[in-house]
C-alpha cells in the first residue's frame, strides 16, 4: 500500500490489500478502456474487486482489453448476476460457463433477482461454478414487492456460504431502493441486526451506493465492513468515511 501524503493518528486500521474484510466492490456501468485506466489510477489502491454490472458486458466494447487493465492492476473482476440469469433462463449455463472460461474470469456471481428459481437447484450452481472459479452469490430480490422475512435472508445466505460461496451478497440494486433498502433509500436496520446475528458479517458483501446507506453500514459494522455497488466516482469519498475523515463518520472513531 502507498504511503499516504501526510501523517494522521488515531485512524482505523485498514488490512492492506488483497483483503479478506473491508472489502470495496465497484460498479462498472460500461466504462471505457480510458474511463478504466484512470479509476485504476485514482482509486485502484482502495477497490478489491469491480462488478460489470448486469450484462453490461455482452455490449460493451473493447472488453478484453479493459478486462486486461483490471487484471493488471491485480484488481478481480466478474460478471453481474443478471448475466448468469439470461444464460440460465435461456438453458445455456454451459455457454455460460465457457464465457467465464474465455474471459478467464477471477470471480461470478449466482444470483436470482430477476428470476425464479428453486434455491436448491441455486445452490447447486453455487456448487458446479465453484469448481470454475470464485463464486459470490446475491440474496434477494429486485422487485420491491418481494419482500423476505429476516430469517429467510438468513437461511438462504447460510445455505449458499455451505454451498460453496466465499462471500453472499445483499441485494440493494444500483440504485439502493429495495432487498436491505425501503423504496426511500431507508436501511431495513431490524433486518441487518437480525442477519448480523447469525451470519459471520465478514462473509456478506453489503450492496450500499448511497452515502447515507454507506455510514450507517461503518457506524453500525466498523470501518472494515464489506460494501458493494459502489460508483467509480465514490471510491475516495467511500474509503474517508470508512477513516472517519469527513463529517458523517468524523468523530466515531476519535478515542
């Protein structure tokens, strides 16, 4: 890790990366090679790893070469679920997987928020994929309207860490509006005190692109919670929050 510009005490310890905790998931909505270049250069040092969201790569262009850029700068990268859905739904998980294979990815995400699917039929996905690579799964569910009780999410991420999952991941979308989130932006905060309790924290990547979303998660969880979804542009604002070096965090970590 690069030293930093000046010195300050009294901070969080950050674990340098690769990380196993604290973890920053990036969302890339189609970034040029260029766009890519100068994230990995601004903010590279504090993203573990970057989410081409949806199936954002099945049109974006120039994408080997943007996937080498993240390779280079030793920052994993994978597919979003909604990918792996419209191969499944469309019975092509064969053709699925030789995409992982061809793009040699690090990491995939099993999800289903945009489908139905019977979760031990997920949860042997979770298994097969496994075997290919490292596989993050997603809970929950897109539409607003689905809403599971707190000791589904519980069940369900256990079952899929069992499974095979290195980290599950709670559904917020892009936006942050629904799964962990009221249509307000709201943190379901009885919800992620019940998931907390049964469910080792640091194996959940939190889903949290909204500011207000992103505190209560490092007030509630410490400066070295896992949150997802993150924009390109959030990455330095994210990490001074997780320091306590702006106003939202500033005095929760001063002893």
């Amino acid at each position: 890790m690069e030293e930093k510009n000046y010195y300050l005490k009294n901070l969080p310890e950050r674990d340098e990366k690769p990380r196993q905790k604290g973890l920053t998931m990036v969302m890339d909505k189609g970034l040029s090679t260029r766009e890519a270049e100068d994230l990995i250069e601004s903010s590279g040092e504090y993203i573990d790893m970057i989410k081409l969201g949806w199936a954002t790569s099945y049109v974006s262009p120039h994408l080997k070469k943007k996937l080498a850029i993240y390779r280079e700068a030793k920052i994993p990268f994978y597919f979003g679920g909604t990918l792996f859905e419209a191969f499944l739904i469309r019975g092509q998980i064969d053709d699925y997987r030789a995409v992982l294979d061809k793009y040699q990815m690090p990491l995939c995400e099993v999800s289903d928020g945009s489908i139905e699917l019977n979760h031990d039929e997920k949860c042997k996905y979770i298994e097969l994929l496994a075997k290919q690579t490292r596989v993050l799964s997603e809970v929950g569910s897109k539409d607003a309207e689905k809403i599971l009780a707190p000791y589904e999410w519980i069940e369900l991420m256990n079952k899929e860490l069992a499974a095979g999952a290195w980290k599950v991941i709670g559904e917020a979308r892009e936006a942050g509006n629904v799964g962990l989130f009221r249509d307000s932006g709201e943190v379901r905060q009885g919800l992620i005190k019940e998931i907390v309790r049964s469910v080792p924290s640091d194996d959940i990547i939190w889903e949290a692109p909204q500011k207000s979303q992103q505190v209560w998660f490092i007030k509630m969880l410490g400066a070295n919670v896992n949150l997802g979804n993150i924009a390109t542009n959030e990455v330095i604002p994210l990490e001074t929050l997780r320091l306590g070096l702006r106003g939202d965090t500033f005095t929760h970590f001063l002893e």
